[in-house]
C-alpha cells in the first residue's frame, strides 16, 4: 500500500544518510522502523508464547536451574552488594 507522509526536510537528510550507510532504500528503512514501532507497541505478550519452550528439547543443558546456576557462578551474589 502507498502512503503519502509529510517528514521534515531535516529527518529526510537523516533518514538518507542511515539508508546509504546501510546500503538499503529510503522506503526499506521506513518499512523497517514501522515494523520496530508496531512490535514495540504491541499490546499482547506473543513473544512469551514464542520463547515457552524454546530449549525444552536441548539435551546438552541437563537440568536448567544447574545450567542457570553455572552460568552465573562468577557473579556477586544479590546480598554482598
């Protein structure tokens, strides 16, 4: 779909500068940043759902208390800060 959108002449050179940079379009970036504002603003907890489950069929990692507690072995503990 096409829109008609009135950005100021000073964000239009900014906009011009991060898409030569990233070797994309001027309308790619704005897609883009669309997409990360609609994510970010998303009234549901869909990544909740996504994440549930992700390594549940890992069987390098053993029990995942253990797994979290290992890694986190070289850390302060909360109660000597």
């Amino acid at each position: 779909m096409r829109t008609l959108v009135d950005i100021p002449d000073e964000d239009i050179e900014k906009l011009d500068a991060l898409a030569k940079r990233h070797g994309k379009s001027r309308a790619a970036e704005i897609r883009e940043a669309i997409r990360m504002h609609l994510v970010q603003n998303a009234d549901n907890k869909d990544w909740i759902r996504r994440g549930a489950g992700y390594w549940k069929h890992r069987s390098d990692i053993g029990d995942a208390v253990e797994y979290q507690r290992a890694l986190r072995e070289d850390r302060t503990p909360y109660e000597d800060i």
